[in-house]
C-alpha cells in the first residue's frame, strides 16, 4: 500500500516518493519476519544471514586489508540484523509473562 501510494501522489522527482520506498520495504521485512513466526517453520536468522559462512569460507580475511566499499558499515551489520530479533524476542517474553501473571 505504501509502495502504491507513493507512485500514485507523488512523481519520481520528488524526494518524498523516494522516500516512502524504503519505508515500504521496511514494512515488507518485518510483515515477512512477523509471518515467519506465524508459520510451524520461522526463519533461521543465523543460517539465513550467513554468519556460519563467515567462519567457514574465511569471512573475516577477506574483508581486512581490503578497500572494499562495505567496510564502511560493517560495523552497524550485526545490529542491523540482530536487533529485529531481539525486539521480537523482548516482545514475546514480555507477553508470555504478562499471561504467565494473570
């Protein structure tokens, strides 16, 4: 919806419709995350974000030394990518104990 409005009010020059893009693929992801918990399967954040390749094809290696342009955000990858799961996973204990209490 986000997406369709976007290219529905605004024109491609202005920085709002560009704007709402990346706020409608945020949505995406965390719609997508919130489903993958709904189904018997959920997502497997260490499998999926390759951090076992990190450790086993010499991850690390091939990032020092290097001019690679992504090492300039390297840093914010793991709390890019590990705080959605730590807020879900706050968010489920908070709720569990809160029906725990009653």
């Amino acid at each position: 919806m986000i997406r369709r409005y976007s290219y529905r009010r605004f024109s491609e020059g202005r920085a709002a419709h560009w704007l709402l893009l990346p706020a409608a693929d945020r949505v995406d992801a965390v719609e997508s995350t919130v489903r993958s918990f709904a189904t018997l399967r959920p997502d497997n954040p260490l499998t999926e974000t390759g951090l076992r390749s990190e450790f086993t094809h010499h991850g690390l290696r091939s990032r020092t030394g290097q001019k690679r342009a992504d090492l300039a955000h390297q840093p914010l990858d793991p709390v890019i990518v590990v705080a959605p799961w730590l807020v879900a996973g706050g968010a489920v204990f908070l709720l569990v104990r809160k029906a725990i209490r009653r």
